[in-house]
C-alpha cells in the first residue's frame, strides 16, 4: 500500500465518523437537541437526518462513502435507521 492509499483510507475513515460526531454534539446540548425534536416532530427522524448529514457534508466538502458508519456512537443516528 501506498502512503497516497493509505491516507485515503484513513481520511475515509474519518469522514464516516464526522457525521456521527456532529450528532453527538446534537445530542449532548441541551438547546439543540430541544430544536432537533421539534424539526423531528414537523418533518419526521429521516428527513432532519438527511438535512443534517448533507449540511455536514457541504460544511466539510465530503464524499459519500460506499458504506454507512458500521456502529455509529449517536443514537439520533441509530434511531434513523431503526424507523427507515
């Protein structure tokens, strides 16, 4: 492996835990996560998830991985995918 292969595979790596850590900070203060209920309870858990991970996405210029975060830390998160 490359040193140009192996950076890649530990920058994909850490695009995958990006999303994660942002709904971690979601989840862990109290004014945001009051906000995050409301919008759940206005447009639904998937539809704030995918607003949220694509403002992530711009905010950081990031690529979408072919895998999905295997055991995401947030429960906003393994919420959305128990209700998809």
């Amino acid at each position: 492996m490359t040193a140009n292969e192996i950076a890649e595979q530990a920058i994909t790596r850490l695009n995958r835990r990006i999303t994660n850590d942002i709904f971690l900070i979601i989840q862990n203060d109290r004014e945001l996560m009051q906000e995050y209920l409301v919008q759940v309870h206005s447009k639904g858990v998937g539809e704030v998830n995918r607003e949220i991970g694509k403002a992530v996405k711009n905010a950081y210029s990031l690529v979408n991985a072919n895998e999905r975060e295997d055991n995401p830390s947030c429960t906003l998160i393994q919420s959305h995918q128990i209700f998809e």
